[in-house]
C-alpha cells in the first residue's frame, strides 16, 4: 500500500497543474482583453500647443498722440472703465484758444456792415427807379410844353404873315409889322429852346445812372469783399476748432484701460506717442498658434477643445471649454493661428482678456494600434543624425 508521504506528493502535483492551468487561462483572457482594446477601442487625440491667450471678440484700440503739445490734464487709470468720447488726456490749447476768441470776434463785426452796404444798394437802387420815373415825367412835361410853344409860334408866325399884308395894303403901320415879325421869331425861338430839353433830361438821367452804377458796383465789390472775408474767417475758425479739438484724446470706444502711460502734469508728448491701450467690451475668445503639422488637415471648425490657464492650477481651477470657430490658412511666423469659442463653465477664475494658457484641439478619436503605427511610421521617416 502507498504510504502516506505518497498521496501527499500526487496531491501537490494535482494542484500545482490545475493552478498553472488557471493562470495560463487568466493570462490568455488578459492577453485577449488587451488585445482586443488595442485594436477595437477608440481614445481621443489631441493636438496641443502652449502659445495660447484670452482676447476680447474686437480688437483692442492704441491710444496714441495726435498732436505734439503739453499735459494739461490726464484721466489714464489702468484698468478703469471708459465710455465712447471720454476725455483721457488733454493738452495745452491755449495759443488756439486766443486765435479762435479773435477769430470769432472779428466774424461777430462782419455780417452788420454786409448788411449795412446791402441797405445802401437797396437805397441806390430805389432812387435811381424814383430818379428814372421823374425824368420820365419831365421828359413828357418837355415834350408838352415843346408842342404848346409851337403852337404859340406857329400862330404868331401866322399873325405876322397878316399883318404884313395889312401894311402891304397900306392898312397897317410898317412898325406894327415889324413887331409882329419879331414876336413871331421870339416865339419860334423859345420852341427851338424847348426842342432840346428832353434830350437834355435824358442824357442827364443817363449820366446819373451810370454815376450811381458805379457806386453799385463799388459797394457790391465791397460786400463780395467782406463776404470772402467772413467765409476765410469761418474756416479758420473751424481749423482752429479742429486744432482744439485734436489736443482732447478721448476714447474712440468703450472698454477697460488694459495699458496706459505714466503722464505728468507738464510733461511734453509728441505726436504719435502711445499713450494706452483700450480693451473693449465683449465676448472673450481663445486665441492659438499651432504648428502647420498640427493644425493644418487636423483642427476643423467644431471641435471641441480646452484651455488651461498658466498660473492656475487646472486641478484647483479646472480647465476652460472651448469650440474650434476658425482655423486660419496662412503660416505666420511659423505658425497658424486659430480661433476657438468659450463655452463657458468649467473655470473657478475670472475669464478676462489677456491671460496666457495652453489649449488642447481633440482632433479625431483613434485605436492604439493606428496610434502606435503612426508613431512607428514617424519614427522611421525621421532622419538619423
């Protein structure tokens, strides 16, 4: 019969195959389970790149110096709130000032004697229609008296033909004819007096026109003189309003200061000095460069990304969610740029414009197996220093 230490040893051997039979068993389901999820299971891929940045949807607006000139006030706080057209800085306006005050008086005198010479030449012009009307009557009270007179000559001419042939025929005194012959001649006389005054009424009316058109004129050249002077006045003194003006720097929109210039009340700029910058208000953006094999072919509007934010902790923090908005198609310095829309939530720190981050683009989702391919494939077109 065996002995004991016999069925011991056969009953070790027994349990010694029946556990490696398990193990190999747990090893092949291992073995099976991994290779499974290295050729059937889908993990995400992402693109990454550390040169990312929040920015407001517009773009922040230079503040810079128009004119050369003295600080007279100035009104730059960084990080204070400004409203379209504010006054931040203003420089020293005062030679403009003075020449716009002497400006404006000398155009408040022009327009009373514009129109004190535009009275005068209503005047003039009413008395020559006044002077016209009368000469025109006395030109007719000429004619009048010209036809009476040869009325009056005619008969007397007539009565000296009569009484010529009185004394002819012994009737009358030679005297008396004579007399009647000299008054008929007188009368003749006063009608070829009378004949030239309406030509001489007119050629006076005449000369009084054309003396009173030549005051016209000098009166008319003389308002066309103030008229081009009061239009040069007015346009200097909008140059002069403009130059004022431009010494007020005010902000072009509204927004927070994101950068400003120390200035000292006194102190000198010139112009083209940058003076700050204006961050408007709006909706903020992700703003990434990546590199042309990252982005090119593989970030599409879209898809979904993250950003975490340098100086925060994205474990504390947490991260920022983001969608790929637009994928840029020009290499700049090295890069392309890409634009990406906060979704909100996700982050425990304020979301402002400027902050640096890294972003991470998912791109595809992909099996370890074509991942570790591509990585081979990478490895063996690399070229060998």
């Amino acid at each position: 019969m065996p002995s004991a230490f016999s069925r011991s040893v056969r009953s070790l051997e027994a349990d010694g195959f029946r556990r490696s039979i398990a193990g190999l068993m747990l090893v092949i389901l291992l073995l099976g389970a991994w290779t499974a999820w290295f050729f059937l299971a889908r993990v995400a891929r992402y693109e990454v790149t550390d040169q990312a940045r929040l920015e407001v949807d517009q773009a922040a607006h230079p503040m810079q110096a128009t004119v050369s000139g003295r600080v007279l006030s100035s009104h730059l706080a960084l990080g204070a709130e400004v409203h379209a057209g504010d006054i931040l800085v203003e420089l020293d306006s005062t030679p403009q000032r003075l020449q716009l005050m002497e400006q404006r008086a000398h155009l408040a005198v022009l327009p009373p004697q514009i129109q004190a010479l535009r009275a005068e030449v209503a005047a003039e012009q009413q008395a020559r229609t006044v002077e016209q009307h009368a000469s025109v009557t006395a030109h007719e009270q000429a004619v009048a008296q010209i036809r009476g007179s040869e009325a009056t000559a005619k008969f007397a001419e007539e009565d000296s033909q009569r009484l010529a042939q009185m004394t002819a025929e012994g009737l009358l005194s030679e005297r008396d004819a004579r007399r009647s012959r000299a008054e008929a001649q007188s009368r003749r006389a006063a009608v070829e007096s009378l004949q030239v005054a309406p030509a001489r009424v007119t050629l006076e009316q005449q000369t009084r026109d054309s003396e009173r058109e030549v005051r016209l004129r000098r009166i008319q050249e003389e308002i066309t003189r103030l008229e081009g002077e009061r239009a040069l006045t007015t346009a200097a003194i909008e140059r002069l309003q403009y130059e004022v003006e431009q010494r007020r720097m005010r902000a072009s929109v509204s927004g927070r200061l994101g950068e400003v210039e120390a200035l000292r009340i006194g102190s000198v700029v010139r112009e083209g000095d940058k003076l700050g910058v204006i961050v408007p208000s709006g909706a903020v953006r992700v703003i990434a460069d990546f590199l042309p094999s990252a982005a090119l072919g593989r970030i599409q509007p879209g898809q979904p990304a993250r950003m975490r934010l340098q100086g925060f902790p994205w474990a504390q923090y947490g991260t920022i969610s983001a969608t790929v908005s637009n994928v840029g198609s020009e290499v700049r310095d090295g890069r392309v740029r890409v634009e990406l829309l906060v979704n909100g939530g996700g982050a425990r720190i304020p979301i402002q414009h400027g902050l640096p981050g890294s972003v991470e683009v998912q791109v595809e989702y992909a099996s370890p197996a074509s991942l570790t391919l591509r990585a081979a494939g990478r490895m063996v077109a690399a070229p060998t220093p």
